[in-house]
C-alpha cells in the first residue's frame, strides 16, 4: 500500500479541507512531518489510519471524536485517501457520526457514520463489508498495520516485545499460513470429538450394566463390578439363557391351569342358568290370566276409539258453523258503517279543494317577500363592510406615521454603529501586531524549552560518567588486586614446577626436562605450591576483572564522547555546566512570563474585537429593518387607496339596492313572510290529510265487501261437511254393534297404551323363555350329574390363586430377561463403538498433539515451526540494520529457552550482546536502543515480505517519534538506514521534534498551528 493523495477535512485540529498529494515528493519518498506540539502531526497517521481501517493510529483517540472543535455544525468532518497497490489504484471516503447542515438554513441534523470505497470492481457503502475487503486487500488486520505499517507513538516496540501468540497472528496474514493453522484447528476438534465419544461411551456402559439382573449371580456380578466388558457379555448371555428356560416351563404351567379354570367356570355357569330359567318360568304361569282380561278391554277400547272420533267431528262442524253465521253479521253490519263515514268525507272534502286553488298566487307572493328580505340582509352586510374597512383606514393611518418615526430612529442608529466599526477596525490592527509578537515569543519559548531539555541531558550524562568512573575505579582495584593475586600464584608454581615433574618420574623413564635416566637429585615441592587447576582458577579470576574493567574503560570512553559532543553543541564547559543551566533556565522563565503578558492583552483584544461581528450583525439588522419598514410603508399606503376605492363601491351598491324596497323595515317584510308560510302549510296539510283518509276508506270498503263474499261461501260448504258426517257415525254404530254406548268402553289414552305394551312384553318373554330352555339343555358341560355348585366354587378359588402365583412369576422373568436382552444388545452396540473410537483415538490423538505443540515439541505448534523458519530471515535481515545502527554491538536472536507454562512459543526474541558474549531479553534495552531494533525489525519484515512475495505488499512505512531517545551517533546510523530505503523506493514518514531531522531531510510536511485551526503544506 502507497498513499498517493490525503484530503481532511474539519478533522481534528483543522478546521478547513487540508489536501496533501504525496506525488509532490517525485523521488524523495523520505520526508519528515514538523511541526509545534499540539498542531496535528500525528492527525495525519490518525487520517491514514482512519480511512483504512475506520479507526485511529494509537489507542488514544476517538474515531467518534474526530471532527475539528474549531469547525461549526454547518461543516462536516471527513477524510478522502487514494492510494495505490500491485499498479492498481484505490479511493477511500469515511466519515464520523457527527451533526451537520440540514437541508433548512441554519438547521442541523444528525449524521451517521459513512464510507465510499471505490475500486476497480465497484463501489462499496456499507461499512462492515467496506471494512472487510480492505483487510482482505492489504492482507492485515488493524494491530497488525500498526506493528508493521504504521508504528505509533509510545507503541513502535509492540512487535518487539509481543509474545509468541501475537506475532503468530501478525504472520499468518503475512506469509499465509491459515492452511496450516486450519489443519491444527481440524485435528484438535477430531481429537475433542473422539474423547468425548469415548466419554459418552463409557457413561452408557455404565448406564446399561446398572440396568442388569444378575438374579444372584455372582460371577455376573463381579464383571460388572471390576467393569470388565467382555466377562459382562459372557456371563450375562448364559444368565440371559437360563431365564429364557425358566420362563418355557412356567409358561406351560400357566396354560395347563388356564384349561383346568375355563372347565370350572363353564360347569357353574351352567348350574346358574338352569337355576334362573326354573324360576322365570314360574313367575310367566303366575301372570297369565291378568293379562288376558287387559287384552279384552284393550280390543273393545279401540273400536269405541272409532265411534268418539265421527262423533267429535259432527260436534266441530255445528261449532264452526255457528261462528261463520256470526261472523257473517259482523262484516254486513262493518260494511253499512264504513259506507255512511265516506260518504261524510268526499262532501267536506270538496270545500278543501277550493281553498287550495289559491296556493299557487300566495306562493308567488311569498317569493317576492323573500326577495327583498334578502336584499335588506345584504344592505346590512355592505354597511357592516363599510365600518370593518373604515376602522382598519384608520389603524393603516397611524401605522404609516409609526413607519415614518422609525425610519428616522433607524437613520441614527446606523450612523452610530458605523462609528463603532471604524473603531473596531483599529483595534484589529493592534491585536494582529500583538499576535505576530506571540508567535515570535512562542517559538523563543519553544527553543528555550529544547534547550533546557539538552542541559538536563547533558547533566544527566555526566551523572552518568561519574557514577561509572566510580565503577571503573572499584574495577580497576579488583582488578590489580586477582591481578597480583595471579602473578604471585604463577611464579609459585614456575618455581615448584621441577618438583612437581619431578612427582611423576618413574624407574629409568627420560625426565622430561633434561632427557636422562639418572636422577641423582629429585627436586623437591615447597609447602607454599599450589596445583595446575588452581592456578587456572586465579587465572580466570583476573581476565573476568580484566574484561569487566575492559568494558567499563569502553563504556567511560563512549560516554565521554557523547558528553564532549553535547558540551560543544551547548557552548559551555563541563564546569559551567550546571551554571550555564540555571542561567538558561532563567532566561526561559522570563520568556514564558512575557508569553503570558502578550496572550492576556490579546486575549482582551479579542473580547473587544469579538463584538465587532456584533455590530456587523447589528448593521445588517438595521438596514434589513430599514428596507423593511419602507416596504411596509409603500403597502400601507397602497392599501389605503384600494380601501377608499372599496368604501365608494359599496356606498354605490347600497343606495341602489335601497331603491328597490318596497317596505321601510325588514320587521315588517319578515312578519308578513312568516304569516303567508304558516297559511300555506295548513291549507296543503288539510287537503293532503283529507285526501289520503278518503282514499283509505275506500280500500277498507273494497276489503268488506271482499270478506263478506268469503264467509258466505264458507258458511255453505260447512253445512254440506255436518250432513255428511252425521251419515258416517250412523253407518259406524251399526257396523260395530257394541249394545251400549261407545262411551261405557273408553279408557284413559295411557292405560289403554299400557294395557297393550305391557300384554306385548308378557308374550314376547314367554316366547323367548321356552326358545332358552330349549337351547339350555343341549347345552350342559358333563355327561350324567353334577355335583354341587359349593365344590365347583372351592375348586375355582384354588385355580385363580395358582393363576396369580404364575402370572407373578412369569412376570418377573419376562422384565428380567427383556432387561438383560436389552442391556446385552446396548452392551455389544457401544463396545463395538468405542473400539473403532480408540482406533481412530490413536491416529488423531497423537497427530493433534504433535501438530499443535505439547510437551514433547517444547509447546510449538506446527504453524509457529513454518513460521519460526520466516522469522529466521526476518531476524537475519533486522540484524543487517540493527548491528549497523549499534556498531556491531547488538544482534536479533529467537529465544531458544522455553518459557514458563504451556502457552505458545517459539517466536519470542532475545538480544545478543557482543560486550558479555550473553545473551538477554528485549525488554532490557535502553529507550533508544528499543527504538533501534524495532525499526530493524520492522524494516527486516517488510524486506522478507517483498522477497516472499506474499499475499502482503508493503511498500510504506510511518514511524511517529522515538528519535528524540537516539545519541546523535545512533541518530546517523538511523537515518543512514532510512535513506538506503529511498534506493528501494520505499516511502519511509517520519514524525519527531529532532532539529537535525529538519536539516537533514529536504522533503517535509510543515504543520502550522494557530487559533482558528492547523494547517498543513508539502514542503519540498
């Protein structure tokens, strides 16, 4: 990724849209950002970082904070970057959730957080997705741009100093090696997956063996205790067979006893039946002869039944026949009534008729009553018009003369303000010198400050110097001290060296000094000797206090050199030093109380300027409000004219409308209206009530007349039905020759019905009695007699217990053998299962804990081994720029130690230091020599990424201070290192307040900071 153009806009401290286009740089693709502290430097990684990755470059800040304070609510905040990848070039826009202008003027509204990501396939403006095809494009996630891309503020050694499961995430992205990281994950869950199988299996196990009867047996029992699964199955399928067996034979008991029990109960119930059959037929001879004499009157009931029936009907005829005769009567006599009334009725109603003849002429009359109540009301309502317009001519009247003593107070106030403003205007031009004075002394200060900073270094080293001076002294006598120690103990033993060869001659062996084979005077040891070993120890003694006092001397020397350098550039001596400080101290204390007294008197200036946009605002108000009230003024008077021309017309329409009347008041017009309507009304109400009565009291004559027609052909068929059944009843009294009258042989209609159902029920039981006894007795169980029915029941009671007892045994076999037949086929099931799942176990079990690090591969995972061979070249490339940045002293190593616990290792990063031939970590190098070897190892990165060629280009690099913590020999060594970058095409921005920076680096960002907002430039 290579930022090609940046555009802010209200973001951060810039209030305005600020455009820097790195193509200004052409070939220098190392520049510096510079600036005042405060002024927005580090805004423009914020930028970059934010259009990426819609967050910010440090875990300081706020994405939702980034609008400008200096910006209003009618601006919005926003970054545009373009950048270029791999030839291809892309456009990124983002923006806060923030308020912002609304379509009404001086409105705001609330926005919500926006993208537009532009690329070659479309554009992109949901932000989750926008988010994800970036990372998918640069191939990193947001903490990994910031350890390799961008390196923040306070943050650049955070891939230094992460441990193994940090950097591992980083490369992955990096050198693509999800595959791997995918295969560890997949035979972890294959493993998890198996173990819990076998888990599960060895729960159901015993679930099942919980479920067997083992009915005492006491091998069975035991296999299930000691859980061993094989011994379980074979002693439970012989348990199983043995109640298998068992359960045949009482089976067999069981149906022999049923046979013996239906043989009982079949020979008692036949004794029941013949018992009950005996006593029914006595009980059918006992009722036979009342049923008879029933039958009798039930039979002559009936045939009186048919005489009652002709003799009713003969008795509703001359019923009915009666009340057709009266009503007959009724109708003739309704008829004479209603014929006499209507008679009555047409003769007043030709009297209505002619009263209703003269309607028309009183309605025409009421008509012209109407009209000229009518113009009365508008008369009215024109004068009512007169006196609104009238009364609203006089308020317009003395609004324009209210107009008119405005516009003169308006003049004068104007004529004031401008005053006001000629003196404002000088004003500014006071606070304009005051604030260039500001600035000048804000930089005087800023310098001061740097300055101050130096001395306070420059003393800090010579503490430093004097502290190991005291060392180098202690060193020096330690040293002296195995020093003497040494040579003393040397010449001891040079002297005693004849007699401790001497020690070793044997027989006629050569000495090894002289060559001869005669010893005529053996040498002799001292007391005072001491062995070849202890010597070595001595030896060793004082070249470790050598080599301590080597590098104190190296160390002393180095930081002379250093403090030397800094005096020089402080143009004082190591003896003036402190004096020198407290003078400049001095001088720096003056100068920020005069910044003080210059920002207190500007800032009073800019109270009073700040009411210059007052009275600017209160000009413009007073001229809006002049034109105002002279455009009021001009309509007024129109209004006035249009309103005389208005009261002459309805003066015109008045004298003419009251020309026309032919009554003085509208009392009078209205009385005699009133009076005519009522008359109207009753005459047409009269002759419509009349009407429609007469016409009803002709359809009730038509309807008499109607009726009367009816019931007199009524009255002669029912005298025709009398006579015919007087004859019927005749004919069926002869018919039935009863003797007597059919009314001696009536019964009640429920006892006759009775009577009858109850002789049908006695004969169809005697029926049905003779049809069983018949059936009963070829029926009968045994041959010959039987015995009591008492022995036949003792004997039913004995079988029924026996039946219970087997039933409870056969059912206790039955649930212990399905039990055990079930537990043996759950038991087989789940041990075939769990042999296949140690099968697998034992392939994946030992892959997964290979290939995602145990104790036996020191916790490295196959994924941290791929990774720890890249992390090899990175290292070896780091240390190309680190050991030239620390005169060879330094060198990158992987840690070859295991950590404490069992976490992830294998990419945790050790420094090895030529000065103790020793290795030690990271975290104990100074600030700058922790600024140096993270930016080798970020360099060394992006170097091995290039040379891979991976899914990741990285092509820029953003370094936000940290060189204020470098010597100046360190500081040469750096930028010699970021300048080779420029060779490579590398685009390498840097943020820091080093002066040097600034001469040496032609290409610069400058960032100016002022009260209203940043601004920045591209300086080349």
């Amino acid at each position: 990724m290579r930022p090609i153009k940046l555009v802010m806009n209200a973001f951060g401290p810039y209030k305005d849209r600020v455009e820097l286009d790195f193509r200004l740089f052409n070939a220098q693709t190392l520049f510096l950002v510079s600036g005042p502290t405060g002024a927005g430097k580090t805004t423009i990684f914020d930028a970059i970082a934010y259009a990426l990755y819609d967050n910010a470059s440090g875990d300081s800040r706020d994405k939702d904070a980034f609008k400008s304070q200096f910006s209003t609510d009618q601006e919005l905040c926003y970054v545009e970057l373009t950048f270029e990848l791999v030839g291809k070039e892309y456009f990124i826009r983002r923006s806060p959730a923030q308020s912002g202008p609304a379509k009404a003027k001086g409105k705001t509204k609330k926005y919500m957080s926006e993208v537009e990501f532009r690329h070659p396939n479309g554009i992109t403006t949901k932000i989750k997705e926008a988010n994800d095809e970036i990372k998918a494009l640069l191939s990193l996630e947001y903490e990994q741009f910031r350890q390799i891309v961008m390196l923040p503020q306070g943050e650049f050694k955070r891939m230094l100093e992460s441990d193994s499961g940090e950097k591992e995430k980083i490369f992955r992205n990096i050198f693509q090696t999800s595959p791997f990281e995918l295969f560890q994950t997949r035979l972890k869950k294959k493993k998890k997956v198996l173990d819990d199988k076998h888990k599960e299996t060895m729960h159901a196990l015993t679930q099942v063996m919980t479920g067997i009867q083992s009915n005492g047996d006491e091998s069975l029992e035991l296999a299930i205790k000691e859980e061993r699964m094989a011994d379980v199955v074979s002693e439970l399928e012989k348990e199983v067979q043995k109640q298998v067996e068992s359960l045949t034979a009482i089976k067999k008991r069981q149906v022999q006893t049923e046979k013996v029990l239906e043989e009982v109960k079949a020979i008692q119930q036949w004794i029941a039946k013949e018992e009950a059959l005996v006593s029914k037929e006595k009980e059918l001879a006992a009722r036979e002869g009342a049923i008879s004499v029933k039958e009798t009157h039930v039979s002559l009931h009936k045939k009186a039944q048919q005489l009652k029936t002709l003799h009713d009907t003969i008795e509703a005829n001359v019923s009915e026949k009666k009340r057709l005769i009266k009503s007959l009567q009724n109708t003739i006599d309704e008829e004479k009534e209603n014929a006499e009334y209507l008679a009555k009725e047409e003769n007043t109603f030709a009297a209505l008729q002619e009263a209703f003849q003269t309607v028309d002429q009183k309605r025409e009359l009421l008509q012209a009553l109407k009209e000229e109540e009518n113009r009365f009301e508008e008369i009215e309502k024109n004068q009512g018009k007169q006196q609104e317009i009238s009364e609203e001519k006089q308020r317009l009247e003395k609004k324009r003369k209210e107009l008119g003593e405005r516009l003169k107070e308006i003049e004068t106030e104007k004529q004031e303000v401008a005053e006001q403003k000629e003196e404002t205007e000088k004003q500014k031009e006071l606070w304009n010198q005051l604030k260039t004075e500001i600035m000048k002394a804000e930089n005087e200060q800023e310098k001061l400050e740097l300055k101050q900073k130096e001395f306070q270094d420059a003393e800090k080293k010579k503490r430093v110097v004097e502290m190991r001076q005291n060392e180098w002294k202690l060193a020096q006598e330690a040293y002296g001290e195995a020093n003497e120690q040494f040579d003393r103990h040397y010449h001891e033993y040079n002297r005693n060296l004849a007699g401790i060869l001497a020690k070793e001659l044997e027989g006629e062996e050569p000495c090894p000094v002289c060559g001869s084979t005669d010893h005529p005077q053996v040498a002799v040891v001292t007391p005072e000797t001491i062995t070849k070993e202890e010597l070595k120890v001595y030896e060793e003694t004082r070249n470790r206090e050598r080599q301590q006092l080597d590098q104190l001397t190296a160390t002393i020397s180095t930081l002379k050199e250093e403090l030397d350098e800094k005096i020089r550039e402080l143009n004082c001596s190591l003896v003036t030093l402190t004096e020198a400080r407290e003078e400049q101290e001095g001088d720096l204390q003056r100068k920020k109380r005069e910044c003080t007294t210059l920002s207190e008197q500007a800032s009073q200036i800019e109270q009073e300027l700040s009411q210059k946009e007052t009275l600017e605002k209160q000009f413009d108000q007073l001229n809006a409000e002049e034109r105002k009230k002279e455009k009021e003024s001009e309509n007024a008077s129109a209004t006035l004219i249009g309103m005389q021309n208005h009261l002459n017309e309805l003066q015109e329409k008045i004298e003419e409308l009251s020309n026309r009347q032919m009554h003085e008041e509208v009392t009078e017009v209205r009385e005699k209206r009133t009076k005519l309507e009522i008359e109207i009304a009753r005459i047409q109400k009269e002759y419509d009530e009349k009407q429609v009565r007469i016409q009803a009291l002709q359809r009730q004559q038509s309807s008499i007349e109607a009726t009367k027609k009816q019931l007199q052909d009524s009255l002669q068929n029912q005298k025709e039905k009398a006579e015919k059944a007087e004859a019927e009843f005749a004919e069926k009294e002869a018919e039935l020759a009863l003797g007597e009258p059919f009314e001696t042989f009536l019964l009640g209609e429920e006892t006759a019905d009775e009577w009858e159902k109850e002789a049908s029920r006695f004969r169809q039981e005697a029926y049905a009695h003779a049809h069983q006894k018949e059936a009963h007795s070829k029926e009968k169980p045994v041959k010959g007699s039987l015995e009591s029915a008492d022995i036949y029941a003792a004997r039913e009671a004995v079988m029924k217990t026996r039946k219970t007892e087997l039933e409870a045994e056969r059912d206790f076999y039955v649930a212990a053998t399905d039990a055990n037949q079930k537990a043996l086929r759950e038991l087989k099931t789940w041990l075939k299962k769990e042999a296949a799942t140690q099968k697998a176990f034992r392939i994946y079990g030992n892959l997964s804990e290979l290939a995602n690090g145990s104790k036996e591969t020191d916790y490295v995972s196959f994924e941290r081994y791929v990774l720890g061979i890249y992390f090899e070249e990175i290292l070896q490339a780091a240390n190309h720029r680190f050991q030239k940045m620390t005169n060879k002293r330094y060198q990158l190593r992987k840690k070859q130690t295991k950590a404490k616990g069992a976490g992830p290792q294998g990419l945790e990063v050790n420094v090895f230091d030529q000065y103790t031939g020793q290795e030690r970590s990271v975290n104990t190098l100074s600030g700058g020599e922790t600024f140096k070897a993270a930016l080798a190892l970020a360099l060394g990165l992006s170097e091995v990424i290039q040379n891979q060629n991976g899914g990741v280009t990285v092509n820029t690099l953003f370094i936000d201070e940290g060189f204020g913590t470098l010597d100046s020999d360190s500081l040469d060594n750096a930028i010699q290192t970021l300048m080779e970058l420029n060779d490579r095409g590398r685009l390498v921005g840097l943020i820091s307040h080093v002066e040097e920076l600034k001469t040496r680096i032609p290409a610069h960002i400058e960032v100016e900071k002022t009260t209203k907002g940043s601004t920045a430039a591209i300086r080349v």
